[in-house]
C-alpha cells in the first residue's frame, strides 16, 4: 500500500472531466491524500465577494487531478472509498444567483419574473463540534446545522474524446452533487479511457438534498481516498455502496427522467447481483427503493435510487470490494 500526498498549485485544477492531461499516476490499492479547492476557486470569502465579480466563467468547480489510474482500460470499473473528507477552511460559503439555482427562471426554464437578489451567506465551521453555523441576513437567528462533508464532482474522464464541463453531471460522474458522496462510501464509475483519468472537487461542508439554492456550504477540502480496479466489469452509471445501502445515480432533464435512469440501473445491477430478470428486479426496486433528489439546479439534473442492504441478502456487488476496501480504510488512517 502506497501513501500519495498531492497538493495542486494554482495552474495544475482541471476545469472539464477528460481533455486534461494527468497530474500522477496512480496504482490500484494505492492511498490519496489531496486538497481540492471549493466551486467558486476560493475567491468568496466575504459576504461582500459576490460570485459574479470574483469568479471567471467557466472557471468555476476547479477540479483536483485526474489521476492516471495504470491497467484501467475501457470496460473495467474504478472503485473510489472515502476514508475521510474534512473542511480545510474555518468558513464555507453558499450563495445565490441570478438566473440559477431551483427556485428561479434559467434558460431552460424561462419567465418574465425578475432574478433573484445576488446573495453571500458565510458559514462558521466547528470541525470538532461538527457544526456549520448559519446567521440569518434579516434577523438576529443562528442555527447550527450538522456537519455533513461531500465532494459535489466526483469522476473520470468520458468516452470518445469527450471533455465535459465540471458543472456538468452524467454517465461519467461528474457535477452529481448528491450529499452520498461522503466518507465511508465506495463509489464506482465506468472506465472508458485508459487510465480512468479520475478526479474530484466542489467540497460541501453540508448540503440539503436538490442543492435548491445551487450551492451548498462551499469549502476546500482535505480528503483522504483509496483507488482500486474491477477489471473486465462494466458500470453503466455511476454507483456508490455504503456499509447499509447500495444507490445507482441517474442524470438527465427533465427531471423524471433523471429518476428513470437512475432506478432502471439500480434495476440492471439487482438483476446482475440476483441472476434474476429484470421485471423481477423491476418489483424489487418499485417496493423498496427511495429516490433522494441529489440536485436540481445544473444543466443536468441528478437522482439517486438507493437500497437498504438489510434488504438485499447474499448480494456481493462488485466482488465485496466495499468491505475490503472498508478494511484498508482502517489500516490507512
């Protein structure tokens, strides 16, 4: 077991998932230890700093890596296990914006009402206490929320040459926002270049789910992770596995059918797991699936199915590779 330590400067974030060369390379069974800098490139810090006036279009969600993962080749899976995802930042930020986010006109969904008011809220974060503390802009109110830390982007690089925007989810991972991606989590993603060409960022400190605002408490992060490789098995769409649930991640507008993809995965993966066919499958899934909203605020929207394990007896996904990776975890830290 291999400990990397990578720390990128200024010049080194990618911006897109594919399209940009590796920063390392990386072995399966290999430990990361990296710093991924928050959405907005760390340029709000203030409630004065509004996104708009600091932040450069497209340069937004700088993205830590890729990681050139060696043997990953079209048609292998790359596991991904959180050990750990912690704020490197005392304050996160989240905002609004005109024209974006859940609750307002965009260009997809256009009206003749004004924009929202642009808007910095900053958030104290208690790393001991577990806390991000909110403060109301036109009241005295506080609330303390638990802290929950996630990585927004997460994923490799797409098929056929492909570089997709950061802000972006689908297939290939990516912009999927969805607060599941937190430590303690295997996820798992599709190979479609060699090497995988895998890498992360957008940290939250917390984040309800469906994103409404279209941020969360934006921070950077300090993330700890093991990469490992599932040759010769093909993931359609990303997947993750905790130590109680097993989530398929559908992305697509509108948003019915981000649902459809996600639970039609699920359904395929349950239909693999079992040996069964997929109606039998479509049953299990239409009796005991819940359907988190991970985000509906980017171009893409994102849904999760997700499946108690307890539910699910005697099915091993991806050759036990979350326990075993769960065992390196404790090893690694």
């Amino acid at each position: 077991m291999t400990m990397i330590e990578y720390r990128p400067e200024p010049g080194e974030f990618a911006w897109t998932f594919g399209g940009a060369a590796p920063v390392r390379n990386v072995k399966p069974g290999d430990v990361i230890s990296l710093w991924t800098e928050d959405c907005f490139a760390g340029k709000v810090r203030t409630e004065r700093d509004l996104a708009s006036q600091v932040c450069e279009f497209p340069f937004l969600n700088p993205q830590t890596g890729p990681f050139y993962v060696d043997g990953a080749k079209p048609g292998d899976t790359l596991a991904v296990h959180f050990v750990s995802i912690e704020p490197a930042a005392p304050v996160g930020a989240a905002t609004t914006l005109p024209f974006f986010g859940a609750l307002t006109s965009d260009a997809y969904t256009a009206t003749l009402q004004d924009p929202l008011p642009e808007l910095v809220w900053i958030y104290e974060l208690d790393n001991a206490a577990r806390t991000v503390t909110y403060r109301a802009k036109s009241s005295d109110l506080t609330l303390r929320l638990p802290m929950d830390p996630m990585h927004g982007t997460v994923g490799v690089a797409p098929a056929s040459f492909e570089a997709r925007s950061a802000l972006v989810p689908d297939s290939h991972g990516g912009n999927l926002d969805t607060p599941e991606m937190r430590a303690g989590v295997t996820a798992y993603f599709g190979v479609n270049v060699e090497g995988a060409l895998f890498s992360l960022g957008d940290g939250h400190a917390r984040q309800g789910e469906g994103e409404a605002c279209g941020t969360g408490v934006e921070v950077a992060m300090n993330t700890v992770l093991i990469v490992d490789l599932i040759p010769g098995v093909a993931t359609p769409w990303p997947r993750l596995e905790s130590d109680t649930h097993l989530m398929s991640i559908g992305a697509a507008r509108p948003l019915e059918n981000a649902y459809r993809v996600a639970q039609v995965d699920m359904i395929g993966w349950l239909s693999e797991l079992y040996g069964i066919d997929r109606m039998d499958a479509y049953q299990i899934v239409a009796q005991a699936a819940l359907t988190p909203v991970a985000q509906v605020c980017n171009p893409i929207y994102t849904v999760t199915s997700k499946i108690a394990k307890s539910l699910l007896p005697n099915a091993s996904a991806y050759r036990g590779s979350h326990a075993r990776l769960r065992e390196q975890a404790r090893t690694a830290t």
